[in-house]
C-alpha cells in the first residue's frame, strides 16, 4: 500500500504551519493514518543541519562550549567575521537535510500508507535559494532542479498547497508577531521575498496539475476547507 505525500509552501507568514495542523486533525478524524514532517529538520542530521541553517549564532557557541579541548578541535571555530555564507554552501545545506529527510522519514512513512504531511520541501529550495539568493538566473534553476532530484529518489508530492500572500501582508504579519525570526530570515530583505515569491508562481505555473494556489489573507476556517476539498479529491483515490 503507497501513502500520499502533501506540501505546504509559500513565503514567511503565510499560515503553512496552522493548515497543516488542521489538516492533520481532520485526516485523524476520518481515521486516516498521517503524519507531520518539517523540513528542514525531520531526522537527526536534519535537526543539527536545521539549528546551523537558522540559528549559526547559537549552533557555534554550543559547538565551541562542548568540544573544547577536544582533540579533533584544537581551536575554537573562528566566528571573527560573523556567521555569513555563501548562496552556495548555504544551497548543499539544505540539499543535504533533504536527501536525509527522504530516505529516513517519507520513503518508510509512504511505503506502510501513511498520508504524509511536509511543512515545506524541495519547492522552498528553488523559491529562497534559487529566486532569492540566485535571482532566478536560468542556469541556476535547471542547477537546483537537478540537485533536487536526486535528494529526492524520486518521491514527488501528490499535492502542493501554496498559501500565497503578498510582500506587504508578510511584514505586516510579522509585525505583530514577537521577534522570532531566525538568522536566515534576517538576513532577508524585502527584494528577497519578492523574488522567492515570483519564483513560486512560476513554479506553480509549470506544475499547475500538482498545485493549489490559495490566498493566504482568507480566514483560517475558510483555507481549511479549500484544502480539504482538495485533499478529499486525492485521498478518495487511496
């Protein structure tokens, strides 16, 4: 029996988290077996991989304060120059997280049946990564297109839920909220997010069979039940 893999992307704010909750509810009420898996993190290298990604600043203290002294780590990690990296290391980050995440994580869950539900995969890289750091430069799409295929072992999602907001709702929503932002985040400006967002259109356009575009700024309740009409259509099929 093969399970059904459902993604949830779209840019910082956008609700991914809460759907994705309310939906995990609802296949539970209808006594479906699904699971919740965040990307990245999911696995034990992709939890360390996640805390470098997002917090460098605390990962490095709790590194430097552990190994010191260690025989493999005569010196302390040099931070002199702050915690910045390039578009490049920072890509094989997150390819790396991934290959791990689908090896441990989506292919077992799937292949005993269950519907598994991702906050986030390999659609993320392209937008951040490939629209956001690279600016959509074509090589560096096919680039990450092919990267990601290979972490992927061929596990592509049954539906892709993108929860679209504007530029303009994002900060206003991360305005009310306390200061949670990650590293990552910070370091990204309000051009970034506007061209991790095209760069989900354009993939939503190329792949408008697997996509569901829905407006972030509805109600909660109102989202909710646009994704379950969705996902009733596909699960019906299992």
């Amino acid at each position: 029996m093969s399970g059904l893999l459902i993604t949830f992307e779209g840019i910082e704010c956008s609700g991914k988290g809460k759907q994705a909750t309310k939906l995990l509810a609802f296949l539970k009420a209808i006594n479906r077996e699904a699971i919740i898996l965040r990307e990245p993190g999911g696995t034990v290298y992709g939890e360390i991989l996640r805390t470098v990604i997002k917090h460098p600043q605390l990962a490095t203290k709790a590194i430097n304060e552990v190994f010191n002294g260690h025989e493999d780590f005569p010196q302390p990690i040099d931070i002199a120059n702050g915690f910045a990296r390039s578009p490049y290391c920072e890509l094989f980050m997150f390819l790396a997280n991934r290959a791990e995440f689908i090896d441990k994580r989506v292919k077992p869950a799937l292949a005993s049946g269950q519907i598994v539900i991702t906050d986030r995969l390999h659609y993320s890289t392209r937008a951040y990564q490939g629209g956001g750091r690279f600016h959509s430069e074509p090589e560096m799409i096919k680039t990450i297109n092919h990267l990601n295929a290979i972490a992927l072992q061929g596990i592509l999602p049954d539906l892709v839920i993108l929860l679209d907001i504007s530029i303009e709702e994002m900060i206003k929503r991360r305005t009310q909220e306390s200061d949670k932002d990650a590293f990552f985040e910070k370091t990204c400006d309000q051009d970034f997010f506007n061209r991790t967002r095209n760069e989900y259109l354009k993939i939503a356009e190329e792949e408008a069979s697997r996509f569901r575009i829905i407006d972030g700024t509805r109600s909660i309740l109102d989202i909710h039940h646009t994704i379950i009409s969705s996902v009733a259509k596909i699960v019906n099929q299992t």
